[in-house]
C-alpha cells in the first residue's frame, strides 16, 4: 500500500514507463487484487417476506414436475 505521496509518484513514473499493452496488464492483474470493503456496520440482509414456510414433504424432481420429463 502506497503510504506517502512519494511513493505514489514514484508508482505513477513506473506505470507511465510500460508500454500500452504491459500497463493493461498491470491494471488487470491489479484490479484482481482489489480489496473487499467491508460492510457498514448498520448493514442488515435483506428479510424476504411473503409465502409460507416449508412444511416438509419431498422435493425429489418426479415429484415436483410430476414426472412429465422436464
């Protein structure tokens, strides 16, 4: 991680040394390696609402489509 300006500048003058298609390649694998932000700490999932519950009863294929050969 860059921590100082310098160290920014000195990275920006070694991207603008590659030629075209090794900074695309540099940008690719980079873009790769992007850390995951974290979620806000006020995030709650999404609840889906509606239906019923699952009551039992089996879900095997023939049974769902009625064996009708989807």
């Amino acid at each position: 991680m860059a921590r100082d300006q310098g160290h920014i500048e000195r990275l920006a003058r070694e991207l603008a040394a590659l030629s075209p298609e090794e900074r695309a390649e540099v940008l690719t694998k980079a873009a790769r390696h992007k850390p995951l932000r974290p979620l806000p700490r006020d995030f709650r999932p999404p609840l889906l609402e509606g239906g019923t519950r699952w009551i039992g009863g089996s879900l095997r294929r023939e049974e769902i489509y009625d064996d009708d050969g989807r």
